[in-house]
C-alpha cells in the first residue's frame, strides 16, 4: 500500500498522449502546488482526466515534471492503462479510494461518508 507523500493540492496539467510516462507543465494553476515539490522516486497516486478519458493509479515521481503510471486502479479503460488521447487534461496527486479503504481510514469516516 501507498504512504502518501506530505504534500496537498498537488495539480497540474498535461499533454501527454499514450500509455506511457506523463509529462505535466510544471506550472500549476494558481493556489496548487507543484509536481516538483515531490521528490523523484516518491510513489504517488495519481487522477488523470480529460473529456470522457480518465485514470486513477500508483505511480513514480521520475523528476520535477514526469512521473510512471506503474498501476491502475481504476479508469475509463475498463480498468486498464488509458491511451490518451491529444488534448490538455487535468493531473493531481490523490488518495484513491482503495487506499483509504486498504489503510483502514473507513472506520474513522463519518457513516454520510462512508
């Protein structure tokens, strides 16, 4: 399981088409914070999205800007690696949803948001 890495409000976008490394802009929109403030070789959880596309999975930070897509956990793909299309889509750092659950973080949740 991913230890997330201290960071909120990670965002940015990307051009990146395909299945493979993701590049981002390295400028994120105002009030988020950089990919580059995470370390290279931090795994992260990441959401991809753009139009009907989109990905949520465990990846690598490779450096300030790029990162792996080694796991998909869930995405418009039937559950496998996207390959995206061209076009501008979002990218932030997330805790997906299999994580909390697998962390145990549930149980603390109040019942409306469970």
């Amino acid at each position: 399981s991913v230890m997330p890495y201290p960071v909120n409000r990670v965002k940015d976008t990307t051009i990146t088409t395909g299945t493979g490394t993701v590049t981002v802009s390295g400028t994120p929109p105002d009030g988020y914070v950089a990919f580059s403030t995470l370390p290279t070789g931090t795994e992260i959880e990441y959401t991809i999205h753009g139009g009907a596309e989109f990905e949520v999975g465990r990846g690598l930070m490779a450096s300030g800007t790029t990162f792996t897509r080694a796991f998909v956990l869930d995405s418009s793909n039937s559950g496998a690696l996207v390959n995206f299309s061209a076009g501008t889509k979002d990218v932030f750092v997330t805790l997906a949803a299999q994580s909390i659950n697998t962390l145990g973080l549930t149980a603390a949740l109040p019942m409306a948001l469970r």
